[in-house]
C-alpha cells in the first residue's frame, strides 16, 4: 500500500469532522430512509417488509399527480421570471456607482433575509383578495383582482407572485458575473457600431452564460423542493388544512403530510428517494444541455 | 382553538426542510437529503421503546406533561389542587400546544412524558396504534368517577370499549346571529330557526350585504368544510358507522346536506370570494367580526361568544340552537382529553392527575377562582363548559350569575340546553386522520366548483374506505 504523504494525512484529520457528520447526519439517515422507503412504518410499531408496494402506490395515488403537476407548472413559471427579474435587477446594480452602490445592494438583497415562514404570512395578507394590498393596487387601474389565496385556479400564480419576492442570491450571483465582464470587449463592440441590445446579446450574456445555467439548476432544485412558504400559507394550521384543498399541494407538503400528518413514513420515504432521483435526472440533463450552451472561456477572459 | 398557529417545533422542521442558497450542482442531493434525514432520525429511533403498557415504577415518582400550558385560573387552580393532594410527586409542566411529532417521536424513542393533554378527536388513531394505553386498570384502581362525564365526551374517549382518555372541555356549536344584520332583514334575531332551510337560505341573502364586488357582510356563515359532519347530521346522516369502520360518507342524505350549504354559499357571493372575506377575521379581539357587523349569523363553537363576553361585553348578539330539519338541536361536540402514552415511566402519578384535573370538584373551584376574578375586573363571568357533567351542574347553577348583559346570559342558557344534544363522530381507527382530510377535501372541492357534492362525497367515501380498511388490516 503506498503511504500518505503527511499533509495529505493531516488534510484527512481535518476533515474528518466534515466526514463524520456527512456519515452520521447525511449519508446513514439517507440510507436508512431507502430501506424504509421498502417498509410499512408508522413510527411507533417495527417497521414491516413491504417490498416495492410503496413505489407501486405512487402510480396509483391521485394526489401525486396533482402534486407533481402543481410542482413542475410552478417550476416552469417560477425559474424563467425569477431570472428575467433577477437578470433585470442585476443589470440596474451594474448601472449604479458611486458610494449609492452599497445601499442599494444591500437593500436588494433584504427581501432574502426574512425568514420563509415571514414572507408566507405576509403575502397571505398581502394576497387576501378582499382586503389585500396586491388588489386594492389593482383596483387603482379599474382592475378586479382575483381571489389569489382561495380561488383554485389561481392559488399557483400567487405563490409564484410571492416567490419573485425573493430573489437576492440570484441576483447576487447574476450581479458578480457582470461586474466580471471586461469593460474592454463591450467597448470595442460600441466602437464597431453595435447597439445596447446587441452589446447584451452577444457580449455579455455570453460572457455570464456560466453564472445564469448555474442560477437555472439552483433556483430549479428549490422549485421542486418548494415548502416553506406554501405550507405556512396554505397547510400551517388546522384550519388552513381544512379548507385550500389540493390547489397548493406541492410535492414536498404532500410528503410531510404522508409522514408527519398520517404517519405513513415508509411510503413518505419512498416519495423522497423518487423526488431525489427526479432531481438528480433533470440536473443531468441540465448539465448535458448546458455543456453546449454555455460559454466558459469567459472565466479565462476575466482572470 | 381558531388561531392555533404553526407550533415552533414544526416551523423549524420547515426551516430545516428546505435548505437553499449558493451552492454548487454538486449539493443537488442536500435539500432533499435533509428531509430523508428528518424521516430517517426519527426512524431510527424506532423499536427502542418497548418500555410496555402497564410498568409500574416505584419510588422517586416523577410526572411529566405534554401540551398543556397554564394560560389562566382555570388551569392554574386545578394544577395546585394536585400539588396539595400529591406533595410527594415532582411535577413537570412542558408547556406549548400539542405536538405530535414531538409527542410521537418521544413515544418512538421511549422516552415519553407521563402524560398528554391533547384533542380527543385523535385518541382513535393512537390508541389503534398502541402510542396510548387503555386507563382501565386507572379508573378501577383510583375510583375515576367516569359516570360524571358527558356521554358524548365518554363515547369519543373510549375507543373498542375501553377507556383510553379522560375529557377535559366540551365545545359545543351553537348559531350566533348579528342582530343588526337580523334587524336589517326585517326578522327578529330570536325567531331565526334552522330547521327550515328554504328560509333560512332566504334569510341569508338578505342578511348578505356587497358593495362593488366586494363582500361587506357575509349573511350566514355555514361554517363549511369543517362542520360538514353537523350539517350531515341535522339532515339525518352519520358519516361514519358508530363502530369506525365503515364510512358512510356516499349517504345520499349528506351530499344534499352539502349541496344546500354549497347553494347557500353560492347565493351570497360564492366560496373564493367569502372565505378570502373570513381569512380577514380575528374572532378574539376587538374588532370581532360581529362588532364589525360583517357577519349576519355563523356557526360555532362556544369559546367564540365566551370570548366576546370578555373582549366585547356590549355587542348585540343572539345565540340560538342550531337545530335539524326536524326542529330538534344538533351540536358537534368536541374538547381536549388527558391520555398516557405508551412506555410512560409513572402510570400511577399519571392516573392521580388526570382524575384530578377532570374531577367536578377540582373544576367546581377553578371556576370559583374564574368567577372572583372576572367580578374583580367589572365582567360577565359567562361559565367554564366541562367534559364533566357533575361540575357544570354546580358552576352554571351556583357560580355562574345573571350579569345583566341580557345577549350572554341567554347565550349561557342557550349553550347549556344543547349540551345534552351533544354527539361526536366516532373513533376511526388508525386512519382518523385520513378520513378527516377525505371529507374536508370533497367539501373544499365543492366550494371551489371542482366537482358536484354527490361525485366528491362519493370519492371521499372510496378514499376514506381505504384507508381505514388499510389502518385496520
């Protein structure tokens, strides 16, 4: 066996906190929700065999298809706005200089350090179609509102309202990818005649095409993964339970309600693993289909 | 209670359900990680706590509680009356609202509290999986008084006829009408009757009142979908067979039940457009909506008009029975209940208290203690609604006493008089919760359009009958 070379063994001690949690707090109680995810389990008595039966419910079981349908069209919607209007954000932070930079920067990124259970009460009341601020805003253009938190068809397009409120650590990232691009290519695009428009399209989204398919892959992995907010809107006490009905059930609340609500955590388990190999496809083809989309010799330009 | 909120334990199972920010592709997995991670810590806490049912533990004695707070005199008076009784017993309140992943977690781990305060409505699906214990061995030993309960709280803390819990309150669900909404439509407040649902309907439109689209006064609140069992029964259907496992839910008798709620809701403005108008309600403050005049009549549970007695002494309010197509009262009753969980380290202690804390005595003096303090304050005491019937027999004929505001002083009688009309639906099993959800979902879908009372009651059903038939393979 060859031997470590001492830094290397040293640079295994220090991980070793890191890898002892990964062991114990990640990759064991993962494990141990695969086994489960063949059992029938309640949380009380043993766990009993079960075979694929869990899996073969899904197929069966109405509601996740309803969850999986509200799921991807929020997906659909949320990704491509949250980016236009992070992109748009970004592109106004790049415009402004001078010592206004910080503030506004800083006040950019404040909707996302409200807590997500705040900014699901808040848009419950922001949203309420009687007496909410969205409608009486409507209402200033002659506008009737919708009932966005109790009409069925249009639960979904208010949750997607409420996710554009957060939109900070996308456009953060957005942000530094245009302060990277080197001021020298647009000029000597100006200088070749090229338009605002043109300059964006061909110089700069190009050379932050890296940071946008890496903002598409995080924000499509929190739309699918989405809950906090929608289950303090819709699912967080008795009474919301009782009466929103299937419109806001996203996959995730419908897995915490198997576990945590009926107790069916084997079955719970099983919509987890399929959520996580779902994830894991789309992530691939992303990466696949980016490979020939995204431009990475921007990063050697800027260095 | 209406505004029981998300409990701290589950927002931060929330917070910690979806981690998010900037991390690489390659934490693809993490998010979903830590919700496996969250079914999987509990799990793997499975099978550890085989403590069993009737252990006995002596010396030392120790009682832990679960989901009970000490908010006011009621809970305080009956606390102290333990203490005194008890000296010996090191007592340990874990305040809060119940839990139940908490509660079950504890269970699961074997380390549970020695005793848990939680709603009976629950007590089925625990007791059918073995995280409670039957109290039978407790009510025979120490002489618990079971006779002194209400049938109707004794039958919803029984489950396959033995005892499994002991009942604390009784909610009873009763009409309050506005009686300017009332005025308004030319009728006298106490002449309202709801056995006569062609004009009660009627009756709500006028009370209903919108101006340009918007809802300015909801005429008659049927209270749906959570009173879909009430409004099945005062047109002459269960919706569960009285041993919990057949649902009955396709009764055709319950889907016109629901139909005409669904009618009444739809003349006066349509669901989407009321429930967004009662989301905007605080029922325990001030600015109630009945001050507010923006409710003509509503059902509910009896702690609403308590409350406003204290909030909102001066309000004109009629309280009514609610009363079935034949004219007889009908009234949902529900309340609170003590059980030992599974594995509990001190049944015995847990057995003093809850015989304490529901016997007529010990309520007869939290009473006492509520009573000189509203005195004290200038208010109407309006009574404390027991699971115990001895009890109320004393408060509401010695304690409680004609305040002079005539609205609540009927109101007591009136609350009073339905109690014995009190019925529950019964415990189904396992699959309680499941069965709940089937018919507050068809009810929702109904109320959103999405599908005819008869279709949705009838997939309920099918939906329902599984998951008990599952629960009880």
């Amino acid at each position: 066996m060859r031997r470590l070379r001492p830094e290397t063994r040293w640079a295994y001690v220090f991980l070793l906190p890191w890898l002892i949690g990964l062991v114990v707090f990640q990759a064991g109680p993962m494990l141990a929700s695969l086994v489960l995810s063949f059992t029938r389990y309640d949380l009380i008595g043993a766990p009993e065999f079960a075979g694929t039966a869990n899996y073969a419910r899904m197929l069966e079981d109405p509601r996740v298809s309803r969850a999986i349908g509200n799921t991807v069209v929020y997906t659909l919607l949320h990704v491509p706005l949250a980016i236009a209007f992070a992109l748009a954000l970004a592109l106004v932070l790049n415009r402004v200089t001078g010592r206004a930079a910080g503030a506004f920067r800083t006040i950019f990124y404040l909707p996302s350090m409200t807590p997500y259970v705040a900014v699901g009460v808040l848009f419950l009341f922001l949203l309420n179609g009687q007496a909410g601020m969205v409608n009486q805003f409507l209402a200033l253009f002659g506008i009737e509102g919708p009932q966005w938190t109790t009409d069925p068809d249009w639960i979904l397009m208010g949750i997607v309202l409420m996710s554009l409120w957060n939109l900070g650590s996308t456009t953060i990232i957005l942000f530094a990818a245009l302060r990277n691009v080197p001021r020298e290519l647009s000029e000597a695009a100006m200088i070749d005649g090229a338009g605002t428009w043109q300059r964006f399209r061909a110089v700069t989204l190009p050379m932050i095409s890296s940071a946008l398919f890496f903002v598409v892959i995080i924000n499509t992995i929190a739309s699918l993964q989405m809950f906090d907010q929608v289950y303090t809107m819709f699912f967080g006490n008795q009474v919301a339970q009782q009466s929103y009905g299937d419109a806001a059930l996203f996959y995730v609340v419908y897995l915490f309600q198997q576990a945590f609500q009926f107790l069916h955590m084997g079955y719970a388990s099983a919509l987890a693993w399929v959520l996580f190999l779902v994830i894991a496809a789309i992530t691939l083809v992303q990466v696949k289909v980016g490979n020939r989309l995204v431009y990475y010799e921007a990063e050697e330009h800027a260095g | 209670m209406l505004r029981s909120s998300v409990g701290p334990d589950r927002r931060a199972a929330v917070r910690a359900a979806t981690a998010r920010g900037g991390r690489g592709p390659a934490a693809v997995t993490l998010s979903t990680a830590v919700i496996t991670t969250m079914i999987a810590a509990l799990a793997a806490c499975g099978g550890v706590g085989s403590g069993g049912g009737g252990e006995r533990s002596g010396g030392g004695a120790s009682l832990t509680t679960m989901g009970f707070g000490l908010p006011d005199e009621i809970a305080t008076v009956r606390v102290d009356a333990f203490k005194k009784a008890n000296p010996g017993i090191a007592l340990q309140i874990n305040e809060g609202q119940f839990d139940e992943q908490a509660f079950l977690s504890a269970v699961a781990a074997g380390s549970p509290p020695d005793v848990v305060y939680l709603g009976r409505d629950r007590i089925g699906s625990y007791a059918a999986r073995g995280a409670i214990q039957p109290l039978d061995g407790c009510v025979a030993e120490q002489d618990v008084p079971v006779g002194d309960f209400y049938p109707a709280a004794q039958q919803q803390v029984k489950y396959d006829g033995k005892w499994y819990g002991m009942p604390e309150f009784y909610n009873s669900i009763v009409l309050v009408v506005g009686d300017k909404a009332a005025k308004d439509a030319g009728v006298d407040p106490a002449e309202i009757d709801t056995s006569d649902w062609e004009r009660l309907a009627e009756l709500a439109e006028k009370m209903t009142r919108t101006e340009g689209g918007k809802i300015e006064r909801f005429g008659f609140y049927p209270k749906l979908p959570e009173f879909l069992p009430l409004w099945a029964k005062a047109n002459g259907a269960d919706i569960l067979s009285a041993d919990g496992r057949t649902s009955r839910l396709d009764d055709p008798k319950a889907a016109e039940a629901l139909a005409y709620a669904h009618r009444l809701v739809e003349a006066q403005g349509g669901w989407t457009k009321l429930k967004a108008f009662t989301d905007t309600f605080d029922y325990f403050g001030e600015g109630n909506p009945f001050v507010k005049d923006q409710i003509g009549a509503m059902l509910t549970e009896q702690f609403v008009v308590t409350a406003m007695a204290g909030t909102t002494p001066d309000v004109k309010i009629t309280v009514l029975p609610f009363k079935d197509r034949q004219g007889n009262p009908v009234n949902n009753v529900g309340g609170n209940a003590w059980v030992v969980p599974k594995g509990a380290k001190n049944p015995d202690a847990a057995c003093a208290w809850i015989k304490t804390m529901t016997a007529a005595d010990t309520w007869i003096a939290a009473a006492r203690a509520r009573a000189a303090k509203r005195a004290q304050e200038g208010k109407a005491y309006t009574g404390t609604y027991t699971g115990n019937a001895k009890a109320d027999e004393v408060i509401f004929s010695e304690i409680v006493k004609p305040s002079g505001k005539k609205p609540f002083d009927d109101a007591v009688k009136v609350i009073r008089s339905v109690q014995e009309a009190g019925f529950v639906v019964p415990q189904s099993a396992a699959a309680a919760a499941e069965f709940k959800k089937a018919w507050e979902d068809a009810a929702t879908r109904v109320l959103q359009g999405e599908q005819q009372p008869a279709d949705a009651l009838e997939r309920a059903h099918t939906e329902a009958q599984k998951a008990i038939d599952e629960a009880t393979s």
